[in-house]
C-alpha cells in the first residue's frame, strides 16, 4: 500500500494478452472458505463431504479462477491477475491453490511510502513506518520462499528508467514487448477508464521522478527517528539508504539497477543481512488476514466489554471501567486462553473430560 502497486497494475493490464481488474481483496475468501467463521467445527465442513484440503483448494481453484478467466475472456486476453496489497499476507497459500501462478511484487523506499501512507490514511509516523517494515519483511521472506516464480520490482527503478525494467518483467512472465505497456494512460483511456482509480493514482498522470525525492520535504523529525529506528537494516536489504533516496544499490551482485531479483536473490541477499535484519521474526498477519475463529470472536467482545460499561471518561479521557483485557499483556493472556479453550474443545471425549479436569484444578489452587 503506497508502493506504486497501483501504476505496476495499469502497465501490465495494458498489455494485450493480460487482464487485471482494480483490487478484489478475494484471497480473504479463499481463506474465508478453509474455515467458516466463529464456528467451533468450521473446519470440518468439508471433510465432512469426504474432501481433503488438496481437494478442496482444486474446487477454489476452479470457483475463482474461473471468475477471473471470465473476466480476462471478456478482454480478449489469455492470462488474469489480481493486485491487492494485503495479498502479501496471503502468497503462500495462492501460490499453493495456484502452483503455475508467478507473483510481481514491488517496494519502494520506506520515507516515501511512510510519508504517503501518513498523509493518506493518517497512520502516524510510527505506524507509517511500520506498515513498510511488516509489509515487506512478509514479502521478503515469502517471495524468496517462492523462488524463480517471484520477481521483485523497485518504484524508484521503474519510474526512472520504465521501459528496462519493463522488458526484464515481461520477459520473465514469457509475454512478448508491446509497446501498448508504457502507453498504458492511452489504452486505459481508450478501456473509458478515467479519472482515480486506486488509492490516489489518477489513469492519465504520467510517471514523475519528483515523487522520489518528494518525501524528504515532508517528512517531521519524529518521521526520520522512526525510519533510522525501525527501518535501516530491511532498508539496506532492499539497496535503499535510509536517509538518501537517491543511493539504490543493484540487488543482484554485478548487475545494473535494471535487473530484476528474484526470490531466489532475495533469499540469498537474506543470509547476507542476516547481522542487521532478525529474520526469525516474522510479523503475525493482522486478525483481518487470519482465519476468523471462537477464540477470535472472543477476544474481540473482551477488547470491546459487555456493553454495560460506565461511558464516563475519568481524568485522563479515557473511558471510566474500560477493562483490563485492552492492555497488551492481559489481550494476550486472553488470547492464549481462549486458543487452549478451543484446542480442549476438539479432544476425544475421554482426553477432553481429563482435560477439563486439570484445569479446573490449576484454578482451584490459584484461589
């Protein structure tokens, strides 16, 4: 999100034998389909039709791909694709459901798109920041977990020098060059396809190298603590120094900028940045991204209260009786609870009754 995934789109939807609609978000129902939410059996369902999950991802598979080859029919074009930026927190299991699938993915340096994402949706410096860091640490590591069928792009690369980085792409993904792909404001237009689409991005404005450097006006002092804090290390991963947007170094060793990596180099650029990046931890999807279970549900009503709470605020502002579950450690006692509540539901009966037992003793002796 703030990345130039939108641009990327309309370059490749212009090209003729390939179609991509604005942003579907459906990877959420293909997850969606894995377990039905707020059930305590929902991931049962279709097992109890006799269907294991390889069966169940070549129904998805033909559900929704036959949605989007409809759509790509209906263009004249052969191939589809979906741009949608929490996809990212989904690779691996597209790329499970779909094993001929390849994956296009895009950064950009962390100021520019913390000032863009701070400006447009109001996160605040700090989450700004650490909408980049969460983002494509989980593109890092699932891209090079995907191998030759990831390709990295850089926003700075392609709006400087387009067309290199154009022919390496369409290259890569076996499509012939059409000149149609960096005329993509024409065809768009000509699709009558006009005005914002995405985000910000208007169809008709062209590439503008100002926007690599515009964020270094924008940004507030507190914006570069959070990037030299929180950002340095993934940065230099991917060939940006944090306080120059300017110096972008190749990615792969003794290319030029206007070679693409794939996962396979960013796996290896990984164990080169091992000293600066902790890859062992890798962020969590938000709850919107996970499948929706009980303890999900439950955690989400305590965060919220019973509804009978005092709406008073005391001295500070903040609502008078607001419960202990908002702090962080008590969310996550509740978590953890609520999880070992569900795993005990799913025993056999006999190890279930036992189960229950000991914790109703554990209880007991707490008092």
């Amino acid at each position: 999100m703030g990345s130039g995934t939108t641009v990327l789109r309309l370059i490749l939807d212009s090209h003729e034998n390939i179609a991509i609609a604005q942003e579907t978000g459906f990877a959420r129902l293909l997850l969606a389909n894995r377990f039905i939410p707020f059930w305590r059996w929902g991931g049962d369902w279709y097992v109890r039709l006799g269907i294991d999950d390889a069966e169940l991802d070549e129904h998805l598979r033909r559900f929704y791909g036959g949605l989007f080859a409809d759509f790509a029919a209906r263009r004249g074009a052969s191939r589809w694709g979906d741009k949608t930026p929490f996809h990212v927190w989904h690779m691996e299991m597209l790329g499970r459901i779909w094993p001929d699938a390849v994956f296009v993915g895009i950064t950009r340096h962390p100021g520019a798109l913390a000032s863009s994402v701070n400006n447009r949706f109001h996160y605040g410096w700090h989450g700004s920041v650490r909408h980049w860091v969460r983002s494509n640490f989980q593109m890092a590591v699932a891209g090079a977990a995907l191998g030759e069928r990831f390709v990295l792009c850089r926003y700075e690369d392609l709006i400087t020098d387009p067309e290199p980085q154009m022919r390496d792409l369409f290259d890569w993904l076996g499509e012939p060059w059409s000149d149609r792909v960096l005329n993509y404001q024409q065809v768009q237009a000509e699709r009558g396809v006009s005005g914002v689409v995405e985000g910000r991005t208007r169809v008709s404005d062209p590439l503008d190298t100002s926007r690599i450097t515009k964020w270094v006006n924008d940004i507030t002092a507190e914006g570069r603590r959070e990037l030299r804090r929180q950002a340095p290390g993934l940065a230099a991963y991917f060939g940006y120094d944090i306080d120059d947007p300017l110096a972008i170094d190749p990615l792969r060793p003794g290319a030029g900028r206007t070679v693409l990596p794939d996962g396979v180099v960013l796996g290896d650029r990984r164990a080169q940045f091992a000293d600066v990046v902790d890859w062992s931890r890798r962020p969590q999807p938000t709850m919107e991204n996970k499948l929706m279970k009980p303890a999900a549900l439950k955690v989400l009503k305590k965060r919220g209260g019973n509804g009978k709470q005092a709406a008073s605020t005391n001295g500070s502002g903040r609502a008078a009786g607001t419960p202990v579950a908002d702090s962080v450690r008590a969310r996550s006692v509740l978590l953890a609870r609520d999880l070992a509540k569900s795993a005990i539901g799913r025993l056999p009966p006999t190890a279930e009754r036992r189960a229950r037992e000991l914790v109703a003793r554990a209880r007991s002796k707490r008092g």
